[in-house]
C-alpha cells in the first residue's frame, strides 16, 4: 500500500490553527472562587484573611468527612 504524503506546509497547517483555538485554555481557571476574590474593603474578605492568618492555609478550604460503617446491612444506616 503506497504511503500518503503531503507538502510540508499543507501538513501543518492543522496543527497550528489547534494550537491557536486552544491557546485561551490557558487562562482558564476551574473551580469555585473563594472570598479572596473580593474586593479588600469588604468586611467579608477581611474575615477571610483574619481567619486565615490565625489558623493557617486551608482552614477555609472545603471539609472531608469521612466515616468507617460496620459490616453487615449497610442499607439500614444509610436509609434515614
């Protein structure tokens, strides 16, 4: 079976055009913002920092709770 080739510059023209439709991803930020985001005068972003100073980063971050159930009907514990 014969190999197909092309021009050079034909061959990368779609490369280049992808690179150029996906350079604004590279600003992107995913996720939720937090109260850092606001403006410095609010009392709210100022709570923020006072309670991330005093007890370091991550405590307003997100909680993980996470629980060890016993063996046996665990539908029974689930079912409220």
């Amino acid at each position: 079976m014969p190999r197909q080739t092309c021009p050079p510059a034909t061959c990368r023209w779609p490369l280049v055009e992808r690179l150029l439709l996906a350079a604004p991803l590279l600003r992107v930020h995913f996720g939720i913002p937090d109260d850092f985001s606001l403006p410095t005068g609010l009392s709210q972003r100022e709570a923020f920092v006072l309670i991330d100073e005093g007890f370091g980063p991550g405590t307003n971050g997100p909680l993980l709770v996470v629980a060890s159930l016993p063996k046996g009907k665990p539908q029974a514990f689930t079912d409220a």
